[in-house]
C-alpha cells in the first residue's frame, strides 16, 4: 500500500519553507515516488541560481529521498506508459511526458496519486488522483 505523490507537492513544500508533512496521508501508505519526480527534483538544484539556493534544495531533495519510497521504472511500467501515451494520443489529448512515466507508475503499483497537476493527470484512464489542496501548508 502507498501513494505516489507527484513533483510540483514536494515544491510546494520547498517553496513554503521545506516541511515535508506526510501524515495527512498516511492513511493510504508509504509515501512514494517516481524515479521521474526524483530526477525532476534534482534538475531543480542544477537550475538553482545562486549557491546558497543549490545548498537549500540539495537539502531538500536529500531530506526527501530519506523518507519516501522511489520506486524504478522497469518493463511493466513501459508498457504502461506506451498504452497511455498511445490512449491519450488517440483520444486527441496529452500529458507532459514526464507525467506519462509517473501516471504509468502509480498505475503500475495500483496507488492513487497526490498531485498539484490534477487537470492533466485525470485524463489518464484508471489513475486515482488526489489533489493536493490549493492554501495547504504544511
């Protein structure tokens, strides 16, 4: 049992200080990401612009990557994420194509998605999506 929870609620999170608060969630299990959103969080130290800010996210993305799940994409999810990008493709609608990995991730492991993209991941067939709250801070 677990919860992915999606990139953009972990820079909530930094952006609002850096609490990383699971507990309202934890009632679906272990928190869990993507190797997606983890590869997602460190672009965002690479892109840091100035020292201290790169020190700041470093921290961040370490104290996260402690305390979360990050589960791999392996051949299963491939083909999950194929029938996704092929689905929504068809259907004449997209999602950012990092978002198709996380998608076919939680779909992958059957756990609901927290995100603050709620708009473009309920377009993927199946995939339980929670949405983060807009005003929550942690």
């Amino acid at each position: 049992m677990g919860v992915v929870i999606g990139t953009g609620v972990f820079i909530r999170w930094e952006r609002d200080g850096g609490i990383i608060e699971f507990s309202r969630w934890s009632s679906l299990g272990d928190p869990c990401i993507s190797v997606i959103s983890e590869s997602e969080l460190k672009v965002g130290i690479h892109r840091a612009d100035t020292r201290e800010r790169r020190e700041r996210r470093s921290l961040f993305v370490q104290t996260v990557l402690s305390n979360v799940v990050v589960l791999p994409i392996d051949s299963r999810i491939a083909d999950i994420h194929a029938r996704i990008v092929s689905e929504l493709t068809k259907d004449g609608t997209t999602i950012g194509p990092h978002d198709n990995w996380i998608a076919a991730t939680a779909l992958m492991f059957d756990y609901e998605l927290l995100t603050t993209n709620v708009a473009e991941f309920r377009r993927v067939p199946n995939l339980r999506v929670i949405p983060y709250p807009s005003g929550f801070s942690s």
